[in-house]
C-alpha cells in the first residue's frame, strides 16, 4: 500500500518544455544569456523550457516557452515524460516535457532576447560533446532528447 505522508514527495517548483527534432533527427535548442541573478547559467543549452507559473497548466507552459525562448509557434504531438530533480540548492522541480513539431510562423529567435542568445538544430554528435564538455545545462535535457529520437524510431 503506499498511503502515509513518509511516501509523498512534495514539489514547489515545475517546468514544462518542447522538444523539436529536425528531420536529420537534430534538436532544436537555446543558449541561456544568463539573465542577472542567474549568470551562472550564461552559454548554456537546453531545449526550449521554463517555469509553469501560477494558474497555467505545463502544456501552455511548454508552448508559451517554445515561443519567448526559440520564436516557435508549435503543436504539441505527444506527452514525452516527467523527471523530478533538483535545483543545485536541493529544491525540488518536476520537469515535463512533450515532442512538438513547428508551425509555419515560426521565426526561430527568441522573443526574450535578453534571456537567450542563440537558437538552432544541434547535431547528435555536437549535443553529445556540449553534454561531455558539461554546457547542457540540465541532464533533463538529454532524457528528453533521447525519449523523443525512440519515440522517432532512430
């Protein structure tokens, strides 16, 4: 049986986001600017994600994010997974994550600018060296992209 409260986790935090793949089975990914208070995150990569802020629900979360962070209009086609994790301060985030596919007015540059720097498809072999070389900035990341490349059958 799994009642009492000793086997609930609670969670604060959650995060919603998308990931595109090319036809190549690349990922389209964004390079953080490292907004103040928060430069430690500065040239690092991740899909496009963030906070689900009060009252939204992640799958508007992920859209919303598609688009402030890559100028990507989506449809969301299938619900991936959910990893919990933590921050570096031990607080808890449940991240989710949905395969999408780009509508036509999508522009691919961040409606925030100030946020990210860089939008684009990154090739397997150079996500797997950023990965190596540690500028992923969330292991997330790469559960997700693996999820969707099975979910794509390569």
């Amino acid at each position: 049986m799994q009642f009492g409260p000793e086997l609930h986790t609670p969670v604060s935090h959650r995060a919603a986001g998308v990931v595109i793949l090319n036809a190549a089975g690349d990922l389209l990914m964004v390079r953080e600017n490292g907004v103040p208070g928060q430069r430690q995150k500065a040239g690092l990569w991740h899909i496009p994600s963030g906070t689900v802020e009060d009252g939204e629900n992640p799958q508007d979360t992920a859209v919303r994010e598609a688009w402030e962070e890559a100028g990507v209009r989506v449809r969301l086609l299938k619900f991936l997974a959910a990893y919990l994790g933590h921050f570096p301060d031990g607080v808890p985030v449940l991240r989710h994550a949905w395969l999408a596919e780009a509508l036509p007015d999508s522009i691919f540059r961040p409606a925030l600018p100030d946020e990210v720097t860089e939008v684009r498809f990154v090739p397997k072999t150079e996500f797997d060296a950023l990965y190596d070389a540690r500028l992923i900035r969330m292991h997330h990341t790469k559960l997700f992209y693996e999820d969707a490349l099975r979910e794509r059958g390569r």
